[in-house]
C-alpha cells in the first residue's frame, strides 16, 4: 500500500526505524508574557501525560484571553528590514521609545518583526519620530500605521556586527516533513500528539492574528471610535493549524451604549446618525466604507473583495505583511460565542484537540474537505462529529451544551437575536471526565462508530448529545448548537457523505488489522501514518469496481465481528469500552 503513495510521500524512507520521536522546537523568540505562559502549559498537556490527567492549574476564561491579547496587540507593532541587520542595535534603537517586552521576527514578502512593547505611549512615541517615505514620481498617502518600513543610513557600519536572525515559523510541515516524524514516533498516540503541535498555531502565529486585527481596527476607529474588530473561528477557538485564514467581526454593540451610573437628572443625550431601512442594508454600507479605506488607504491590504450580497455580508482580502487571508463581517457576536464554545471544549481535556487535528488532516489526505466551497464536509462539522463522539463514550469525556448551559450562572446568560447562546464560561467549573482511553482507541472508535452511523434517519446534536431523528431530508444533518433551526452540513452531498463512511469503515478495518504490528520494525508505514496515504481512497474505489460485494459491506461485517469478539473478551487489559447508547 506506502509504494502507491504519490507526490512527496513517495519519497519518505518506508523502512524508518522508530527510535525516539523527534521532537520540534517550539522555544519562544520573546520574554515570556502570561499568555504565553498558558499556551505552553496547554502544549506541555497535549503531550504524553496520560489520558485523562489533565492539568489541575486553573484555567482563564476565553473573555480574558481575548482582552490579554487584544492589549498585547495595542502597544505591538509591525517593522519590515532589510537582511543586513544587528538585532543588537535594532533592540536598542527601539528601546529609546520605552521598554520592549517581547519580539519575533518572521518571513512574508521580506523580513518582519512584531515588537511588543510595554507601554502604548511608546507606539506614539515611534510613530512621532517617523516620517512619510519619498515615492518620486508617485504620491503617498500619509496613512499614520503601526507598520513601518526600516532603512539603513549606512549599511556598511551593519554588516560586520549583524547576527543570524532566528525566524518563527509561520507554515505547517511538508508531507515529507510530517511522514517521516510520524514514522519516528513510538505509539499511535504519540502519532497524534505529534501531528499536533507541528500543525497547532504558536504562540507567535497567534501575536500576529490579534495584531493583523488591531491594524484594521485602527481603520475602522476612524469613523467609528470605540469599535473593536475582533478574531473568531480557528484563530481563536484553538482547533486553527498554521496558514488558516483569518476571520475577524467589527464588533460595533459598545458605541454609544447608556451609562447607567451617570444619571443626569431628566435629560437623555442621543447621537444624531443616518436611518436606512434594515440592520442588513446597515451592515453592507459599513462593510463598503470599510473596504474602501483598506483598498485605498490600508498597507499591505490587496485583493479586496466586497461580497456585501451574501448571507453574511463580508470583505474579503490579502494581508501581505502577515501573510494571511482575511475574511471581515460585522456584528458576528454568534460566531464568536461559536469560537467560545469550541475553546472550552478543547482546554477540557487534552485528546481533544489530539484526535480534531488528526481527524481533520485525515480528511483533507481524502478530499473529504476542501478550500473551495461546495458539496464537501467542513471542518466545523468534522469538529461537531469528534465533539459528539466523545460525549457519546462511557463515561462521556466532554459534556453536552445543556449540561454547560445548566452550570451557567446569572453572569453568563447570552441570549443573540433571539437565540439562548448561553453556557458556563469558566472552565474551573466544569468537572473533568473520568475516561482514560487512550488516543488510539478513540481514533479507532471514531472510524467505526460513524462507519456504522444511520445518517440516512439520524442528526448529530452537541446540545444533547444524543441521536435524533432527522428533522429534514438532507444526507447529513448536524445541528447549529445555538440557531438550532440550521443545518451546518446541509451543503455536503450523498455522494460525499459515502465516500465519508466508506474511508471511515476503511480506516477501522485497517487499525484493527494492525493490531500491535505497527511496532515491528518490519513495519512500513503504520498507525495514523497509513490512514494519510491516497492509496486508502484509491483502493476502496477499486474494490467496489472490482468486487460484486461492496467493501462498505465487507468491512461493516468484519467490524461487527470485531465489534462482539471484543465483547466476549470484555475483560481485556486494555480497557477497551464500546461506544455507549445511553441518552
């Protein structure tokens, strides 16, 4: 089967030997902050403590991340240099504005640097010292950003003291890259740990989200001070993987909103604004403004795109300097409590995020998921799936929205154009699960619960972590956890959900069969490595071509057989526990 693979992974050693898993390095570039320090407690769990010991340290809320990082991105900004240069003096240069509290530098078009410093006054104090560039026969706008552009008065004076720059990475692994590293590994559970921290964002990929949003916001500020423009989505909600677009939302809801305290006798003070005739026609004349100003006036925004007749109305574009795609809408205050969600689920137990990524990059190998948008899975409704299954073992090891809707607390009511948004949002509240299944077996279970899934009669809901009957025909329905009347999944097409199951049952077949062969050095690829090779899909289309019995059938039969050999055998050492029916 690894002699079919194309492309990259042919060139992977198939007889790599397994000695000690190689491990990244992951050493930050820049003093540590406290968000920092809480990202790497989060890196260090999602390695090998065992399944189920999770860290005991208390747990910030997402609100507060959000604002940590957000005041990080403030008093940060943007410089592109040229390659000659002392980091030395280029720290020292910049000291004189005030004191530094961390620094990276990375590649996007040239070199940058994200400077964070310890005060905002220092920002102001750079930019007072800094001047509109000369274009010669073209006129510059004199845009005042955080973004500077660093020139050498004399460069020979440079070149003898400059230093090899340490760059942060900002791409995933190559399938060569990866392959051989999950070859390296020692267990299929290391296998995903492994794939893991190569593809989860670092801690300088996140800085430079929050910051890229702060840019725009200082965009938006000028017509409407106060505003935010805030991150959501896998930026946030910690299932993004490195070179993941970047959504954003004008968050506008604290303009202009009444201060209770200040009572003022029997007058009220009101804005005099614009009526137009809905909050939609409100939303595409903002977002139309705002794109304009990044068109026009906003460095390193290019390729903007004004898709204002959509559902959601949105401005599309590239970012240069940070290398990202950007999607930005408006008042998305749902996505946002959606990005939550995901957060505390992931923060509650470190599998979680371990079998998502896996999941995932499985998918993807398959062209279950896509880019483009079309007739193919998501990877929110990926996310929803693993999320789903894991409530459905037993014990359960996430709980469900009602249950953290019923640890909420008069604080954490949200209730969002009508829809109840409202769950428990500190996560010291919340009681860890007992299950201790190892990563392996849930990878296993995974392929062979939703292998066997009636989609044809049953939803996917997250609120109540139960099967329900399908309230609509589509081929695969999966609750919205808030706009419950939605279907994220509506778009995915009968054909597209078959080839979902049958690489699911597939892939079940093929972890059973290895059984604890993948440790034998006559092993070639193995465990989560062999699930990634194209070969899997090729074959189960050859199979069904070539064979009068579907494979689908044949691999449900050998999983039933499977499935009531493992029941005879219940008191197996290696606490293997069937998925459970119970509500």
């Amino acid at each position: 089967m690894a002699a079919r693979a194309a492309g990259l992974l042919t060139r992977v050693p198939l007889g790599a030997r397994r000695g000690p898993a190689v491990r990244p390095a992951h050493g930050l570039l820049s003093c540590p902050g406290p968000v920092a320090a809480d990202v790497r407690k989060e890196e260090r769990a999602s390695g090998g403590a065992e399944p189920g010991s999770e860290d005991r340290t208390p747990k910030k809320r997402f609100s507060e991340v959000q604002k940590e990082r957000r005041e990080q991105a403030q008093r940060s900004v943007l410089i592109h240099f040229p390659n000659k240069i002392s980091e030395k003096k280029f720290l020292k240069y910049l000291a004189h504005h005030g004191p530094v509290n961390n620094h990276f530098f990375y590649e996007s078009f040239g070199l940058y640097a994200v400077v964070e410093f310890c005060q905002k006054e220092s920002v102001a104090s750079l930019q007072s010292v800094t001047r509109t560039p000369s274009m010669g026969t073209e006129a510059a706008i004199p845009f005042r950003s955080r973004c500077f552009h660093l020139k050498l008065k004399n460069a020979s004076n440079q070149t003898s003291e400059q230093s090899s720059i340490s760059r942060s990475n900002q791409s995933p692994p190559s399938s060569k890259k990866l392959f051989e590293l999950l070859c390296d590994a020692e267990s299929i559970d290391d296998q995903l740990n492994t794939l893991l921290k190569e593809f989860q964002l670092t801690e300088e990929n996140t800085k430079l989200r929050y910051f890229t949003c702060s840019l725009i916001e200082d965009i938006a500020a000028a017509y409407f001070p106060g505003c935010a423009v805030r991150p959501f989505g896998s930026s946030v909600n910690g299932f993004g993987k490195l070179g993941c677009d970047l959504d954003m939302f004008l968050d506008l809801d604290e303009i202009g909103k009444f201060s209770d305290h200040k009572n003022l006798g029997n007058f009220l003070m009101e804005f005099q604004v614009k009526n137009v005739p809905s909050e939609r026609i409100a939303t595409q004349k903002i977002l139309s403004v705002i794109g304009e100003c990044l068109d026009h006036f906003g460095p390193g925004c290019v390729g903007v795109q004004k898709i204002l007749n959509a559902r959601c109305p949105l401005v599309r574009f590239s970012h240069q300097a940070s290398g990202f795609q950007c999607d930005l809408t408006t008042n998305n205050r749902i996505a946002l409590k959606s990005s939550e969600l995901l957060y505390i689920y992931g923060a509650l137990d470190s599998r979680v995020r371990a079998l998502v990524f896996s999941i995932r990059c499985w998918a993807r190998a398959h062209s279950l998921t896509s880019s483009i948008p079309g007739a193919w899975m998501t990877n929110f409704s990926l996310t929803m799936m693993v999320i789903f299954f894991l409530q459905r073992r037993s014990p359960p090891i996430l709980p469900t929205l009602d249950y953290l809707k019923s640890l909420a607390d008069a604080e954490d009511k949200c209730v969002i154009e009508g829809h109840n948004c409202t769950f428990v949002c500190d996560l010291n509240r919340i009681k860890p699960s007992g299950n201790t299944e190892t990563l392996e077996l849930l990878l296993r279970e995974f392929f062979e619960y939703f292998g066997n899934f009636a989609f044809n009669k049953n939803s996917i809901n997250i609120r109540q972590g139960r099967e329900q009957n399908k309230p609509e025909p589509s081929p695969l329905h999966i609750q919205n956890p808030f706009e419950t009347s939605l279907n994220i999944s509506k778009n995915v097409s009968q054909s597209q959900l078959q080839k979902f199951v049958d690489l699911a049952r597939e892939s079940a077949w093929i972890l059973h069969q290895q059984g604890n062969d993948h440790r034998s050095p006559s092993s070639k690829l193995w465990g989560l490595a062999a699930l990634l090779l194209p070969s899997v899909a090729k074959s189960v289309s050859q199979a069904k071509r070539k064979r009068k019995k579907p494979a689908s059938e044949r691999v449900k039969n050998l999983l039933e057989s499977i499935k009531s050999s493992s029941t005879e055998n219940s008191t197996n050492t290696n606490g293997t526990r069937t998925v459970s029916t119970q509500a």
